[in-house]
C-alpha cells in the first residue's frame, strides 16, 4: 500500500518565520523611535501601537510589556556594539589605532542605532536600578575599562601626553561622540566613518605628543 506523503510545512513555515521576524524588527524599530522621542516613562504601548498603524492589543501579539521592547533594543544595541568593540579590542593595535577604531565603530554604532543610543543616553541613569536592567551596569564597567584602558597604553608609550588627565578625557571624548545620536541621522550628507574622522582630528591634535 502506497505512504501518504507528509505535507510539505517546512517551505511555509520558513517565509512566515521570516515575516513575523522582519515584523517585529519593524515594530522595535518604531518603539525606539518613541522611546527615543518622547521619553520611556511617557510612552505607552497605545502609543507605540498607533505609531505602528496598529491596535495597542495586537502589539500583545508580540511583546508582552513595553518592558520587554525596551530590554531587546537595548540588548541587541550592546551586543553588537560588544562585538565590534571586542573585535578592536583583540586586534592587538597601537593605543592610538584602538582609540581611533573605538571612536570609528562608535558611529557606526550611531548609523545602525541611532534611537537605541539616544535611550540609552537618556535613560539608563534610572533604568539601572532596575534587576531586569542590570546588564546595563555591566556594560558601562567594561566600556569604561576598555576606553582608559587604551588612554592609559597611549601615555605610557609616550603616544599621549605625559600630563592628560585619562578619566577625564575618557568623559570628554565618550560624550563628544555618543552625544550625537541627538543630531544624526542615518543617510546624511557625511557617513559614520567620515564623521568620525573629523572627530578624531579634533580630539587627537589637542591629547597627542606634539612632533
């Protein structure tokens, strides 16, 4: 007797995955844009909802809180800033390559999630005292450590000025840059890299040995 063949569900299940991925990216997108614009505190998932063109209980389907859309913007914002800043980080450059690969990756950073990075701003002072968003915390030791880290590398070697102050030009420079998440947009008239560039050549002519 002949098998009945099983119907053919993995072909359909793989584009309707993908949909509901690039549906829920959409909607995390739109919710940074909110967050970012108004403010956490002030945004409601009603709001985020009508910026998605959609009812507040549909957004249910896919988040259960807006507690858990800020978290995933914020996780996948970190993550994939560790993994550019961890790839530099390994790469064994010179102190003023590191610094300059930091600020470089920093606005592509920005480019990719300039919403994540303007919450972030803003919001991560109050959201730290947080359990759910302790990984916040966490995050901040390391940037600390791996930014005065390589400004320490830079005097010792004689790369940055003997006298610099590294803590101090670690929050200078770390507020020049991410401060620009409140005036960037992606697809303007200079890219991340050129901008960083011309961040580099200001904040380097006035921290490096003059010849």
């Amino acid at each position: 007797m002949p098998t009945k063949k099983k119907p053919q569900v993995t072909a359909v299940r793989k584009p309707a995955a993908a949909a509901a991925g690039a549906r829920r990216r959409e909607l995390l997108d739109t919710a940074a844009e909110v967050f970012a614009d108004q403010g956490y505190n002030a945004t409601t998932v009603r709001k985020i909802a009508d910026h998605a063109g959609m009812l507040a209980g549909s957004l249910y389907y896919h988040f259960d809180s807006k507690e858990s859309m800020l978290e995933e913007i914020l996780r996948t914002f970190l993550d994939e800033l560790w993994d550019g800043y961890d790839a530099v980080l390994g790469a064994q450059l010179g102190p003023r390559e590191t610094l300059e690969a930091l600020v470089t990756e920093s606005f592509r950073e920005i480019d990719r999630h300039r919403a994540a990075v303007a919450i972030y701003q803003k919001e991560s002072k109050q959201l730290v005292a947080q359990e759910r968003f302790a990984f916040l915390a966490e995050s901040q030791r390391r940037f600390e450590t791996a930014w005065l880290s390589t400004l320490e590398r830079g005097v010792a070697a004689e790369v940055f000025r003997s006298d610099l102050d590294v803590r101090l030009t670690y929050r200078f420079v770390r507020d020049t840059v991410w401060v620009a998440a409140s005036w960037y947009r992606p697809g303007g008239q200079h890219s991340p890299e050129e901008i960083a560039r011309q961040y580099l050549s200001m904040v380097l002519d006035g921290i490096a040995v003059r010849a």
